[in-house]
C-alpha cells in the first residue's frame, strides 16, 4: 500500500493508477506523449528505488528497497507499424531498449 501511495503523489489526479494483475499495476496518463511517459516511468523508478518500505509495523526498523521495470505505450498508436512502440526502462541499469 506504501508504494501505491508513493506513486500517487507522482501523477496527476486525472490519471489512473490501478492493480492490473498480481505484482502487476497500470497507470493511464491522460493526453501524454510518449517523451512525457517515458519521462514519468524514470521518475517513478527513481521514486520507488530510492525509498525503504518497513516489513511490518511492529519491526519498523526491518525495511525492505526495490526497484520496478515500466514499459511504456502511447495510444492511439504513435509510431508507425514498422517500429515498436513499446519501450522498457529498468531503473537498475538505466538502460532503455525496444522490445
């Protein structure tokens, strides 16, 4: 729930944040470009990484620290077909690369 209220302070009220599966979460950014995703997806890895969350409440001192892969789409469709359109940023690596 931590994470989830960390990332909220990181969008825009108008945007979505939702669990999509089970370790899984969207984040729908209304009227973004692609640059503008992208640029989000970074803040947010930088967000999580640089955070701690306790394990537990009575052991507030046990914290656990992870980062998060993004994959980033524009809709409707922003790139022509032959390209993806698709891009993957690991905060671990700082590396982007299309898949």
């Amino acid at each position: 729930m931590a994470l989830v209220q960390r990332c909220r302070t990181l969008i825009r009220q108008d945007d979505l944040l939702a669990r999509y599966g089970g370790e899984e979460f969207v984040v729908v950014l209304h009227g973004a470009s692609l640059r503008q995703g992208l640029k989000k997806a970074r803040a947010l890895c930088k967000e999580v990484a640089g955070v701690r969350y306790a394990i537990d409440e009575q052991h507030p001192h046990e914290a656990i620290a992870f980062t998060v892969s993004i994959g980033v789409r524009g809709y409707p469709e922003t790139l022509p077909p032959c390209h993806s359109d698709i891009k993957q940023h690991s905060c671990g690596n700082e590396t982007q690369g299309d898949h």
